[in-house]
C-alpha cells in the first residue's frame, strides 16, 4: 500500500518539476513540444548540505556523461524515480543548465531529509516505553520522513488498541537537535484514554441457531461480565476476524455450508464501551447424500465407509467430512488408514456430484499409489545427546513401511525424554516415488536437562534445609575422558542423582542414585541402582552423651540410623501394547535404635527391611510436563520374605525388638491418572491413589516401619523409617494420618486419595511452561482393614499454579481451603499455602 502511495506521488509531483524544468529550460532554448536527442556533457548536484560525495547521487541516478537521451523524455523521469526510492531525500528537481549544439548539461538538486537522533515517549511508563521501543525498531542514524511518522503512530496506536484503550491518540512532536547537524529529536505524546470494553454484541439475521450459541462460538470476543475473570472483554480486530470465521465453522457443522457475515459495524456506548452489530446470512441447511469410492483396491467400500462414519442423510458437516477423511485426533481416519500400510503417496479428493435440493452427493476420489519402504532415517540438532540414544527410541526403520502412526509415536517418546524443545520437534520425510523409498529425518533441539534442587520444609518441629542435582542425560563411559568434561560428560542418556538433607545436628540424610534406560544398549531394560543413609537425633552429641549440663540433668543421646541400597531391573512390554513396563526392584534397609523413643514399639535394636518389589505401569500421556491426553496406570507390590512362616519361632512371647528384627510385609499401591482435554489447551486430570500395609502373621502385627502419611506439600519427606509422604492440599504436613489411643501419629496402613483438576496453560515454551489450575481432593488414611471407609475422606478446594523450568523441575504453589475438620488439630475452612517441588504434593 505504502509503495502505490509512492508512486502516486511522483505521478502528482513529476510534471511539477518537469514544468520548473522547463520554464529554465526554456531561457536556454529546450524546447518541450519538439523531442531530440542529446549527449550528457556533465552532471552537477546542487541543495545537499551534508552529503558529500555527489558521485553517489549521479551513479543512483542511473545518468552518466557521454550517454545519450531524449529530452523530454523517460531518461530524466527515470533519474528522478531513482532517486527517490532511496527514501533519503524531500525534493529531486533535475534541470539543463546549459546547451551547446547537441550537448546538454544537468544539474540534479535536492533537498535532504533529517536524520533520526533520538526519540522519548510521554504519557506511558517504562515498561510500555521498552515494549514500544522494541516493536518501532528506530535507530539513531534512521531517515526520518512523512512515512517514517505516520508508520510508527500506526505501530503506537495499534498496540494500546490491542490492549483496550480503543480511543488512543498519538502525536508527533519533531525538532531539531542543535548538537547535530540535519538531525532531529521525535516526542511520541501519547493519550491512551480510558480502557473500552465490548459493552454489547447484537445478531441480526439468524433463526436456527440462537444468540448465545453463536457468542458462545466466538472465543476472543466477548462482552464484559461481572463474572469473566479469565477472558478479557476488550476489542481486537484481528481476534474479531478470527471469531467471524469460527462463527462461519460452527454454521457448516450444523450443515448450513453456505452462512457468511454480510455485514458488521462498530458504534460507541459510551466512553468506556463500544458495541458489535454482525449481521448473518444463514442460508439453506444441507444434508449428506450418496457417498461413492472411486480408485480405491486396498480396501472395499465398506471398510471405507465404516471408517468415514458419515451415513446417508445425516447433517452435512464439512468439518466431520475433512476429519475423517485426512486427521483424526485419534488416528481413525482414512488417509491414517492408508499410510499406516505404506502408502505415503495416498491422496483422497471429495468431490460434490450433485446437490439436490438439500441433499449433496459425493464421490471420493482415491489415488492409492504404491506402499512406500523408508529408506534412510537421520537425526539433526542433537549437539548434546549422542545419535545412538536418540536412534533407539525412533519406531521407523529402514527397511520397514512407512507408518504415520510410528512417527506420531516416535516424536512422543522423543518428547518423553525430556532432552529436546518438543515445540521444536520436526519431521522431514524426502519421498521419491521413483523408486517408493523415503528417507525421514528427525530435527531436534537440545534443551537443558540437568536439574538443582534447592527447598526447605518443615519435618521434626525444624526446618529441613535440602540440597540436591540430578545429571538426566549422563554419561558414565565417558567420566575418565578429559576432552568430554563440557562440564560434565552426558549423551548417553543416563541419570545421575545426588541429594543431601539436614537441619544440623538433629537429621541428616544423603541419598545417590544412577539409572542405565537402556542396559546393553540393545533393548529397553533399564537398570537402576540407589542407596541413602540418614541419621536423626536428639540434638545430644555422642561426645555429651553421659554427662551433665549446666542445670546437673543427664544427657541422654537418642538416635536413629538407616542406611539402604535398592536395585532395579525394568523392561518395556509388548502385550496387551508397548506402553506398558514392568520393573523389579530388590531393597534392603537396616533400621538401627539406640535409645530412640518414639512412635515405634522399642527404643533400641536392630531392624531389617528385605523386599521384592514389582510395578507395572502403564503410560500413554501425550507430553511428560503438560500431558492433554493420555493415561498413567501404576500397580506396585512389595514382599518380604515371610519369616514366620518357616522360622519356627513363637512370636506371641517375644519382645517387639525381636518381633521387628526382620520385617514381614507385604504392601500394594495402585495409582490411576487420567487426562482429558475438554477444548483449546483445557484439560481435566482425574486422579485415584490407594495403599494397603498388609500383614503375614498376627502375632506379629503390621510393621511400625513402612506406613502412609497423609496431609500437606510432601516436602518433609525424609526417610526417617520407610514412611511413605503423601501430600494433600489445604491440610497440614502429616494432619491426616492415622493416630492411636493416645492421639499420636503411628501412620496409617491403608489410604486413599482422589484428585480433579482444571488445568490451564500460560506458556507452553519449554524452557518456562507455567499452567494454573483448580482443585478438588479428598482422602484419609486407616490405622486397619477394619476401619477403612472408603467415602470417609477429608475434602478441600483450591486454586495453584506451576511453573517448570529446566534447572529447577517442576515447581507449585498451591492455596487450600479443607472442608472437613480434624479434630483436636485442624478447624474448617482456614486456607493454607503449599510450595512443592517435582509434583511432591500430588
């Protein structure tokens, strides 16, 4: 648009300039209404002032000594054009100084515009003064012109626009800056005015669909509603182009293919209000008629026609028909029937045969080609991770049929690993119907993957200060080689883990851990290895243990150590699908009291904790930080070997310290989780968690060691016995736990938890994905079988949000309000904030 402006105004301006040209011209005998030719004999330039070098000016020109032309003629109009197109110059006047027979002498005058030397805004706040800077993109040094002007109050304007304040105006003060020369100072002076707001949206024209049906349809525009917290009311011309179109959708989805907008104005309320007038053309409603195949061998039309799901008579719903014919959500269209068996140069082609009255007749034409066989398969923009790693998750090999369905897969366990940008993702397949290979290539973007951690919780009556780095993508072959320390050597995909807690001389725990996903590097059996030490006291240390402090009372050191070692050996299934993993674990911990009174039944001696543990889980979520579709299913069982059985000892006389020398158990966990998106980025998470602490011998009892833990973030989580935290929002840290006669927290033996959540995301970029959500949760724990209720849970409500960033995980901060009253410990109805980190609180 801004280059036909141009244009029109050398149209407007040339013949002025031509007739001052001409009226010189004519003192030195040009004469315009007989055209000659003449040879350039020199060329002069006239009007700069800071413009040194005029050599510039006549090469711009295109005119040069010694060349001939017509005067009149297109050589000077030419010259001019040029020069203008610079955009450094007001004025371009060229004219004949002299003649002398056949030579001619120019002289190319001009007037310079003014550079930019600085700009400052009024009337905005610093953070709008930096956004705007960056959107005019001006620099010192920019010719400032009429264009230059007008283009940026456009810019101003547009972005206060976009943001509500519908009646900003914007002014342009320019002057000059005395300290340079042809430089020039530009004051944007800006009146945002008062925000406007969709006060009112008025349908004309619509009798089969109803007016909040068709609001409802537009996402962005929407008028001002006490209560519409999450959906700003103001007005956006492109989001309003946008809903008009979604507007036309939802129509031809009800079958009315030929709706349109005729018309839609804008007028004023008041000052702080505008409203819509839309104006629609329904037209007639349609319906599907015959749908005949043609071209298709591979599969008959019926198998074709159960697959479209589209039946003689139903409502034409050109969206439904586009769906199913090319992209399912789900993978159950057409074109996925075909290239999930190779045929990557499939294309099918509605055509509408006949429409008759209100019925339209199609005929589906189907060009199978011939089963494509990959070819080559590559990995690009790995600078980090090593091809093998990568290489082993890709489901496409060559050799194979191309299948879509194995690239969608592959581009989500790659997005599973967490080492790549999964906005980033790409895939290039380079066919060559030649031969009916192709070659794929997968484009990746590393991420950062190494995580800190760094929290306090409270735990004890102290706080727990925790220091902790994960290593995700770590390799250990390479630790001995200098050259791979960039700091660390990674790219194998391994995971390395050290954590440390204390709060001083009362607790202390060090934990490391290592995984190898890939044990062999052959197939998927993951080998992990863990191991932790911790130890809690009174406070006394052992060098004051037996003595007296200042008030003559005896020092008594207290103390509890753990110390265990688990190793796991997991693989990926291939029935009932390859979702499905199972691991077992084998773990030892050695409990040791000494003069340690608490909630356990001794004080001192020796505990042993033996157990098989074996999972199976289930995992089919879409994206591992904000899954919108998928499951995640997890049965967990762990035993002891149960010792009273073949032992031959009477447990009913024995003390507790030899009932609980070595522990007999058995314990099961089941948690279920799935996710639902409901539209756009709107997701529902519904959640089930259950544990049950069993037991093999009476005598014996269930374990002291082992129990469940209910209620608040998690974060005080450390392995004091085995117990296991689970958080709980809107209730204190352990609140919910299950208590004896004399109202102390012995942990509970069976529990159940229920979550739903609302989630919606704020960004979605990788390196900072930020969602809120809202909540409701319920659960409980029993002391025994006996007592398990179900249905007899605390409830709470609330609101949280997470952000995850890539060096510190996935952290949240929720608000609960609890329902239900603890007795004794928690009242009702009193809100409480929650920090987590890495989903401790779910």
């Amino acid at each position: 648009m801004m280059k036909r402006i141009f244009y029109l105004l050398i149209i407007i301006l040339l013949p002025s300039m031509l007739y001052a040209q001409g009226t010189k011209d004519k003192v030195i005998g040009i004469d315009y209404r007989n055209p000659r030719n003449y040879e350039i004999a020199g060329i002069t330039v006239s009007g700069v002032q800071y413009l040194q070098n005029s050599d510039i000016i006549i090469m711009l020109s295109g005119l040069s000594i010694g060349q001939k032309i017509k005067i009149p003629g297109d050589a000077i109009s030419g010259a001019i054009e040029k020069i203008f197109k610079q955009g450094m110059f007001e004025e371009v006047e060229i004219s004949v100084t002299a003649v002398q027979g056949d030579f001619v002498y120019l002289d190319i005058f001009l007037q310079e515009r003014p550079l930019l030397s600085k700009f400052s805004f009024t009337g905005v706040n610093r953070n709008e003064a930096d956004n705007l800077k960056e959107k005019l993109g001006l620099v010192r040094g920019d010719v400032v012109s009429t264009n230059t002007i007008l283009n940026s109050k456009r810019i101003i304007r547009s972005h206060f626009v976009n943001k509500g304040f519908w009646n900003t105006k914007v002014e342009v003060v320019q002057r000059v800056d005395s300290t340079q020369g042809n430089q020039v100072i530009l004051d944007f002076q800006i009146d945002k005015g008062k925000k406007v707001k969709i006060g009112e949206i008025n349908i004309e024209g619509n009798s089969a669909v109803e007016d909040p049906k068709i609001l409802r349809s537009m996402k962005e525009t929407k008028k001002k509603k006490i209560y519409r917290l999450f959906k700003s009311s103001r007005y956006i011309g492109t989001e309003f182009e946008k809903d008009k179109q979604s507007v036309i959708s939802m129509y031809n989805e009800m079958g009315y293919r030929d709706a349109a907008i005729i018309s839609d104005s804008m007028y004023t309320i008041d000052e702080k209000s505008i409203g819509l007038n839309i104006k629609v053309d329904e037209g007639s409603k349609y319906y599907f008629g015959d749908i005949t195949w043609v071209g298709n061998t591979k599969y008959s039309d019926k198998e074709l026609g159960e697959i479209l799901g589209i039946q003689k008579g139903d409502v034409y719903n050109q969206r439904l028909l586009e769906s199913n014919l090319y992209m399912n959500m789900n993978g159950y269209d057409i074109t996925s029937l075909y290239m999930d068996d190779g045929y990557l140069f499939f294309s099918v082609i509605p055509v509408e045969l006949t429409v008759n009255n209100d019925t339209i007749d199609l005929e589906m034409q189907i060009y199978e080609g011939k089963q494509a066989t990959i070819n080559k398969v590559t990995v690009s923009g790995n600078t980090r991770t090593n091809d093998h790693v990568i290489m082993r998750e890709i489901r496409t090999k060559p050799g194979q049929l191309f299948r879509r369905s194995d690239i969608i897969r592959t581009q989500r366990e790659l997005a599973q690993m967490r080492y790549f940008n999964p906005e980033a993702l790409n895939v290039i397949p380079t066919p060559n119907p030649a031969d009916g290979t192709v070659d794929i290539e997968y484009v990746v973007e590393e991420t950062s993957t190494d995580q800190l951690e760094l929290s306090g919780g409270w735990g004890l009556g102290r706080l727990v200060g925790t220091l902790g780095v994960s290593f995700n993508n770590f390799s250990i072959r390479n630790i001995f080689k200098k050259g791979t320390w960039r700091p660390l050597p990674t790219g194998d995909g391994q995971k390395l883990s050290l954590r440390a807690q204390s709060n001083g001389l009362y607790y202390q725990s060090y934990n490391i851990a290592f995984t190898e996903p890939w044990l062999g590097g052959k197939k998927p059996n993951a080998f992990s290895v863990s191991a932790y030490h911790s130890v809690q006291t009174n406070g006394i240390t052992k060098k004051d243990d037996g003595t007296y402090n200042e008030y003559g009372t005896l020092l008594s050191r207290e103390e509890i150590k753990i110390t265990g070692v688990t190793v796991g050996l997991g693989r990926r299934l291939k029935w009932p699908d390859d979702f499905f993993m199972f691991y077992t674990t084998l773990s030892y911990q050695h409990y040791m009291l000494d003069d340690y009174y608490s909630a356990y039944s001794f004080t001192t001696g020796n505990s042993n904790n033996l157990n098989l543990g074996l999972t199976l889980t289930r995992n089919s979520i879409d994206a591992p930080i904000y899954p919108k579709t998928g499951s995640e299913i997890t049965l967990i069982a762990n035993f002891t070997p149960p010792y009273s059985l073949f032992n031959g000892k009477d447990y009913s006389v024995l003390g507790d310290d030899e009932k609980y020398k070595w522990l007999e158990y058995h314990k099961w966990k089941f948690n279920m989780a799935w996710y639902t998106k409901l539209t756009g980025d709107l997701v529902f998470m519904s959640r089930a968690k259950f544990g049950f602490l069993g037991l093999y011998n009476r005598d014996i009892g269930i374990s002291p060691f082992e129990r469940f833990y209910l209620g608040g973030d998690g974060l005080s989580g450390f392995a004091l016995d085995g117990r296991e935290i689970i958080g709980m929002r809107g209730y204190g840290n352990s609140v919910l736990t299950a208590r004896d006669a004399s109202n102390q927290t012995v942990g509970g033996t069976i529990y159940s938890k229920y979550t739903f959540e609302l989630r919606y995301p704020l960004s979605t970029n990788p390196m900072a994905t930020i969602y809120m959500l809202s909540f409701l949760e319920a659960g409980n724990t029993w002391g025994n079988f006996k007592e398990y209720e179900p249905f007899n849970v605390k409830r709470s409500a609330g609101l949280g949000v997470r952000i995850y960033l890539p060096m510190f995980g996935l952290l949240g901060l929720d608000y609960g309000i609890p329902f239900d009253a603890v007795p004794g410990i928690q009242e009702p109805f009193i809100g409480q904030f929650h920090f987590s980190i890495n989903s401790s609180i779910d």
